[in-house]
C-alpha cells in the first residue's frame, strides 16, 4: 500500500517509528497506521455509497463517529467541486433547469414548493450544480389563497414540461446526472433543506470522477487539512 511508503501529505518517504507510528522524512508528520487505514477504509465506504449505519457495523466504529466523518467527506466533496469548477468557469457549455422533489412528497399537490430547483451545467462532460432559491416562502401564501384549480393545472403544465425536456435530451450527460442523482439520493432517506446542497455536491463530485479517482481525490483533501 502506497501510503506505508510515501507521506500522504507531501510525498516524500516515511520512517516508520518502533512505537508503530509513520514519520515523513520532509514534513516531520507523525501519523499512527492505524489511523491512517480506518480513514481509508471509511472514505471507500463513502464513496462505495455505502450507508453510516452499515459501514458502522462493518467496521466496528460508532455510528456517531461514521457519521461526523462522513459529514467532513461531503464537505469535501463540495468544495472539490467548486475547485474543479474554477478551473472550467470560462469554456463553453450546456444547461438545463432541474426540479427535485423527493420520493415521499411526489403526490403531495403543494409538493412544487418543496422541490428543489437548481441549474446543471455541462462542462463537456464534466458537470456542475447550482442550487436555486427555494420556493418554499410562497407555500403559505398560496394555501391561503386556495387558488386549488390553478395551480394543479399549473403543476400539470410543469410535470408534462420536465418530463419534455427529459425526453428532447434523452442521452445527454445531463440527464445521466439526473437519473444518476434521483437513483443514489434515495439512499438518504429524507434530507433536510439545509443540507440538501452537500447531497447534491457530494453526488455531482461522484458522478464526474472514477471510484480510484474520487478515493484518491478525497484521501489527498483530507491529510492536507
Ligand atoms: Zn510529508
């Protein structure tokens, strides 16, 4: 394993010490194995999509503890993307609106107030999300105003619009982020609005690079903080 010989902050060789711990030979950080190999170990769990709870049980380490970590992981994820994302910001691209309303609120008539709407852009395969302001401030306005008619038919008019776009643009690396969202956001069951934004990055970060590359990005993130 690459990280027995190679510091994973700088890169340069490592020693390792009798008590069990790596020294790097240029930076001087001192790390023990052990906690170098449950970060790794976590950070494929994580990026495997595999559940805190589950990865917990697997691993023998608290559900707390899984959990925070996987918290920094999506952190990471997040601003990777806006990195990577300054780098693409001038070249060319292609986007499309998109309405994200989850599973358990599909058949609620007020559910548009609760979807999440954010713009997708296509850097030539590479894709980045924008979340748009939530329409949840009209909700209550629009209850009292029991305008029921209306804005069923103007929900219908939506569903039968997105469902256009979809269509028009079957193949398109949008679209493949889209199902490839829809699909994997379920595996949190129920997101709460303010951490909807590090769902949707952690999933933007996933779908644009390998497993190997997304490991290895995240390893390097985290041993440089
Ligand atoms: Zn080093």
């Amino acid at each position: 394993m690459l990280w027995l010989t190679e510091c994973l902050s700088c890169h340069n060789y490592l020693y390792h010490l009798g008590d069990g711990r790596l020294k790097c030979s240029k930076c001087n950080k001192k790390r023990s194995k052990e906690r170098i190999n449950k970060i790794i170990t976590l950070i494929y769990a994580f990026i495997n999509n595999e559940s805190a709870l589950q990865t917990s049980k697997r691993v023998h380490i608290s559900y707390v503890s899984v959990h925070s970590y996987f918290n920094v992981f999506r952190l990471f994820c997040a601003s990777i993307a806006e990195e990577e994302y300054e780098l693409r910001r001038h070249n060319e691209c292609e986007y499309e609106e998109y309405f994200y309303i989850q599973e358990s609120k599909k058949h609620k008539k007020e559910a548009i107030f609760d979807a999440y709407n954010f713009l997708t852009f296509d850097y030539n395969t590479h894709i980045y999300t924008l979340l748009m302001p939530s329409l949840k401030q009209y909700k209550q306005q629009f209850l009292e105003d029991s305008v029921e008619g209306a804005y069923i038919e103007e929900f219908h008019r939506f569903k039968r619009q997105s469902y256009i776009i979809k269509v028009k643009k079957r193949y398109n690396n949008i679209v493949e982020f889209w199902d490839y969202f829809e699909k994997y956001i379920r595996i949190y069951k129920g997101v709460d609005d303010k951490s909807f934004i590090y769902f949707l990055k952690e999933f933007e970060f996933k779908y644009n690079h390998t497993k190997e590359e997304a490991v290895e990005l995240l390893i390097k993130k985290y041993f440089k903080e």
